[in-house]
C-alpha cells in the first residue's frame, strides 16, 4: 500500500521552495563543536514520513549538501495543505552509515534507470 501525504504519494510530494525560519538554529558547530553546519541540499534524495513527527505533518529528506559535504536528514512542515511546494527547516542532522547505503542504493537505482533507452 503506497504511502500517501494529503493524498499525494509521499515520494511525488512537491518541494521547490525550504524556509529556514531560524538559521541560528542549523548552526551545529554552535552547540556541538567541531560538528558541520547545515547548508542546502539536493531535496531529491530520500522522501519519507518523519515517524517521530508529533502532529503527524512532518517529513524528513535526506539528501546531499555540497556546503557541508556530507549526507544530511531534514525535517520539514509543509507550508499548506496539500502541501504545494513551500516547506519550512525544523532541523536536520548528519545521516547515519544506515541511511548513507540506502540513499546510495536508490542513486544508483536511479542511475540505472537513467541508462535505459
């Protein structure tokens, strides 16, 4: 059974557009020294619903950062509903070695899937 979002497959959720309403907030050298700040990320990676989520709205990415040159969870809120793109920053950490394979194993997935004619 596919997984839905306000009724859209929570792979097909729209995000175009990610507002970090506190940047202190992804600062995480701040609070943790020697740790990476949270930067943009590639919001094509890993979709999924954030099982940890409170009031059942959020979800997580994980994704690349190029700024922080590593792989990173993001947890956002939608803007609406349905959610049309708009999302809001909540935080975000570095992805575990478990989350790493499987992003890697669906780029290259992908990129299999880019090779067929």
């Amino acid at each position: 059974m596919e997984d839905l979002y306000d009724g859209i497959p929570v792979a097909e959720l729209p995000i175009t557009d990610v507002d970090v309403p506190d940047p202190e907030h992804l600062r995480r050298s701040a609070r943790h020294p020697g740790d990476a700040d949270i930067a943009p990320l590639d919001l094509r990676g890993l979709v999924a619903r954030d099982a940890q989520s409170r009031t059942g709205e959020a979800i997580r990415v994980v994704g690349y950062s190029p700024a922080a040159e590593r792989l990173l969870v993001v947890v956002l809120l939608p803007g609406e509903h349905p959610p049309a793109g708009r999302w809001h920053v909540v935080t975000a950490w570095p992805a575990s070695a478990r989350l790493r394979a499987a992003y890697a194993a669906a780029q290259a997935e992908e990129d299999d899937s880019d090779d067929q004619p």
